[in-house]
C-alpha cells in the first residue's frame, strides 16, 4: 500500500508502506546491536559517541547521531531514542520508519533533521530503564546548581518500593506498607511519591542523580556540536513506551514549557495533546524532564513532546526488581536470575505483539508528518 500525503508547501510526500506489518518486521529489532545496525547501515555517515560503560558481553556501546540538511537551516527536527533504555526498541523503529519515509530527502533549505539514535545506549543495550549510573535520565536534567526538588513522599516509602528482602515475605511486608499509604492518601499520591523523580537515595525508583549523567552530557554535546540553540524553530520528538492504552501514541508535552509549550504542540498535533500541568497527561507532574534541557537552550522557540506508546498495565515488581538486583546483587545482573529480570523488563515495554508494532508505525508516521508539514511551510504561524 502507498501512502500520499500533502504538505503545505503543495508537494507530495509517496510513502511505501506497502503494509505497516512488513514495515514493521523491517524496523524493528530484538536487541540494541541489531537496532543499532540498522540505523548505521540507514545512515552509515553517523557520528559516533561511545558510553564509557560496555554491553552485557562487554562489548563497546554508541549514541549514533544523523543530521540531514543544511548547516544553516534555520528549522529543526529532532527526533530522539532510548531516553528510557528499553523504551529504545520503539523509538529506534520510528526513527528507521521515518528514514523510510523519506521525510529527509525533500527537505526545503530552512529545514533540517537531527536523529539522535539510542540516547541512554547503556540502558538500551541491558534492558534498564536507567542510565549507568542508575539515574532515569529523564529525572537527570534539573539544574544542580539550585536546591534539588524534594520527594517526601518517595522518603517515606523507599524501603518499601524497593526493599532489601526480595524474599516473598518481604515483598508482602512492602506491598502491605505501600497499600497502607494509599488508603492514607490516595493513588494519585503514590504515583507522585514513587515516579516523579527523588534526588536522595542513589540506585532507587527515579533516581535522578548528583550530577548530569554521561547520557544527559552527550546530548548537550549533541546540541552544541550541531549548533541547536541557533535555530529559530525546533520540534523535539523524544519516543517512550510503558504509559496509556496498550498501543496508543500519547503526545505529552512536559511542565518546564508550561501551557505556552502545550498549546504551540496543540497547534501542530491537534487537541490529543496532554499536558501534566491540565491533568490530561497519563504522566504525573516529574522532575529534571529533558523537556528541562530544551527550554533553558531554546524557550518559547521550541516545541517538545514525548511519544508515549502505552503497553501493558503498570507492574511496580518489574522495576522494583530490577533496581533490587542492581543494588544488592549487582554480580548477577548477566546471570540466569539477571537474564530473567532484565527480560521481563524489556518485554513491557516492548510488546512483542505485531498489533502493538503497526500501531506503533502509524502513530509515528502521522506525527512525523504533522511536525515536518508545520516546519516545512514558509506561511506557517504555529508560533
């Protein structure tokens, strides 16, 4: 089946999809390597930026990074995988169905394309939601020149998301605690205790870290060496999965850009935009969001949106596991017992299921299309 669709500008844009069930067979992949294969063999030109931390295997690991256009071009598009490590699997094939699309080919001279490949590649190689120094980048980004936001909440209960006995007993004492402090003040407060971020107790749920992370600090190398901040109009596409309706692309706009980010990103997407600070967001209110990075770089000249494809619902044993293992009994993380964890991990938030991949691959053409369509057209007024 091919796909036309009309920019702005008039021209037409043929995408050979011939079906979203071979595209997606095509771009998806089963591991970071295989991922990370793919998109150099799209763009063998990438440039490299290697983790000092190795794979599972110890073998080397890279943030790949892919510019098409004009040097000068004053528009941008970024486009961002791999924040949250296994989230990775999704946003990789979005990148590689876009690349497929052929959106960068016909790009008019004030335009241009960043593809920042597999971000967090440490997380996205082991199949963790965090960065190698335990941090969820997506926490990391906060100014740590200034008091560090404060999570009373997460204090109180740390023990008991992720606590030191993973004996069954201790995980009925845990939960017993949690579910005592939900009756005490709701659901919507355990939510924001346990996920918007905490800055004190390194190697639990949404450490946000000490200090930028070499993950946050490729970025911001990124964005300097690619001159980002000298763009007049800059839309950011960062893909994460594990939040909403199984197979649904949600388009959460971030608190730093506040209701002027939301409504920009409105004026592009159409009114499915949410937004934490109206309630609409299936995400709570976080800190340290890379939303964070790009409003100090940019302002009111960019537009973030995180990509949010919903898979199965919430299982707090799946990163209270994880985080257990890597605090207590880092020396098994590549043993039978890792292996277990870190698979169980990766297959929620990366559904295996050929539905969940087409949805993906159409979601993420119809975004791609919105956000080239906006910045390609020379009367466009989206802000």
């Amino acid at each position: 089946m091919a796909i036309d669709t009309r920019t702005n500008r008039g021209r037409r844009i043929k995408v050979n999809l011939d079906s979203a069930q071979r595209l997606s067979s095509i771009v998806f992949s089963d591991s970071y390597a295989e991922a990370r294969q793919k998109f150099l063999t799209a763009v063998p030109g990438s440039k490299q930026y290697r983790c000092s931390t190795g794979g599972p295997s110890g073998e080397a690991l890279f943030t790949d990074v892919a510019y098409f256009g004009r040097p000068d071009a004053k528009r941008l598009l970024v486009l961002v995988s791999g924040t949250h490590g296994p989230e990775g699997y999704c946003g990789s094939a979005a990148q590689l169905a876009f690349l497929r699309a052929k959106f960068h080919e016909e790009l008019p001279p004030s335009t241009a394309v960043l593809c920042v490949h597999a971000l967090n590649c440490y997380g996205f190689a082991w199949d963790r939601r965090v960065t190698a120094e335990g941090c969820d980048l997506n926490r990391n980004f906060v100014d740590f020149s200034k008091p560090l936001p404060a999570n009373r909440g997460y204090e109180e209960l740390a023990e008991h998301f992720v606590p030191a006995d993973n004996t069954p007993d201790g995980i009925r004492r845990a939960e017993a605690a949690v579910a005592a402090y939900r009756s005490a003040h709701g659901e919507l407060k355990v939510r924001v205790a346990r996920s918007s971020g905490q800055y004190t107790r390194p190697g639990g749920l949404f450490y946000g870290g000490a200090e930028p992370t070499e993950a946050r600090r490729t970025l911001e190398r990124v964005a300097t060496e690619f001159g980002v901040a000298d763009r007049d109009k800059v839309v950011i596409i960062d893909y994460h999965t594990g939040l909403g309706r199984y197979g649904y692309g949600e388009l959460q706009c971030e608190q730093p850009s506040g209701l002027s980010g939301y409504e920009r990103a409105v004026s592009i997407f159409g009114p499915t935009v949410t937004s934490p600070d109206l309630g609409t967001s299936t995400s709570v209110v976080i800190s340290g969001s890379q939303d964070e990075f790009w409003q100090r770089a940019l302002g009111d000249r960019h537009i973030y949106v995180a990509l949010e494809f919903g898979t199965y619902e919430s299982k707090p044993e799946l990163l209270r596991n994880d985080h257990w293992l890597f605090m207590h009994r880092a020396g098994d993380a590549d043993s039978e017992l890792g292996r277990e964890i870190r698979r169980a991990t990766k297959l929620h938030f990366y559904p295996q299921g050929a539905d969940w991949k087409e949805m993906v691959i159409w979601r993420s053409h119809q975004v791609h299309r919105q956000a080239i369509e906006a910045l390609v057209s020379k009367g466009s007024q989206f802000w």
